[in-house]
C-alpha cells in the first residue's frame, strides 16, 4: 500500500524541495503574524525550520518528496551531451518554434561560434560549416 502512495506522490530535486518549504514557512508565518495568530506562526515557523529542512538535508533521496540521485543524474547527463543544433533542429522540426526563431537563434549560435573560433583554435569548424550550411538551405 505505501508503494503506491509513493509512486502518486510528485517529486523534486533535494535543493527545489528545501526551497519551497523555505518560502512556505516563512510566507505562511508571515500571513498568520499579520492575521495575529501567534501560536500558529511559531508552529509553522519551527515546523518548516527546523524540522522539515533538517530532515530533507540529512535524508536527502530517502525523503519521501526527494526524487533520487539516479534519476537526477541521468537527466542531467542527457542534457550536456546533447548539441545546441541538434535541440535547435529538434524544436523547430516539433513546431515548438516557428522559422523567424529558428533563423534568429541559429544565426546567434552562428556570431557566437564565430568568437569562440577566434580566441580558441578547437574543433568548431565542423558546428560552423554546419551552421552555416543551414542557413544556406533557409535562404
């Protein structure tokens, strides 16, 4: 039964969670010190404070809301290998933007490669050709 529970409940990166408890706490007990609830503002403000945050940093991927290490990394991994182009090309190809953006955005990638290429000596000959190739077949 607690497997179930945990798979309908959403989950969040270790530093996102400790921030929204962070900005709970001290937004909830800011709205009840100006209501005048005072007993209520110490509870939230040591709930999430000192209680809720310590757990979340000392429990880490074993706190119930924490989204585990694994899952983190391997989206990360996935985003740092992937091209600019290739994203670029994938958007446009999915509608997400239309052919301006795509213009736009693939002749700033075309200025910037341009400066990285004069102040490194690296392998962006082949990104620039492939730019440039592009914007080619676009005109």
């Amino acid at each position: 039964m607690t497997k179930s529970m945990d798979q309908s409940l959403p989950t969040f990166s270790k530093r996102r969670l400790a921030g929204l408890i962070a900005i709970l706490s001290f937004g909830l007990s800011s709205l009840f010190a100006v209501l005048g609830l005072g007993t209520i503002v110490s509870v939230t403000f040591i709930l999430g404070f000192f209680i809720l945050l310590p757990l979340i940093g000392l429990l880490g991927a074993d706190f119930p809301l924490v989204e585990s290490s694994d899952n983190k990394s391997s989206a990360d991994e996935t985003t740092r290998d992937e091209d600019p182009l290739t994203t670029l090309r994938q958007r446009y190809a999915n509608g997400e933007i239309d052919e301006a953006e795509f213009e736009r955005r693939l002749e700033l990638m075309l200025e910037t490669e341009d400066v990285q290429q004069s102040t490194t000596n690296s392998d962006t000959d082949d990104v620039s050709d492939q730019l440039r190739e592009i914007k080619r077949e676009l005109e």
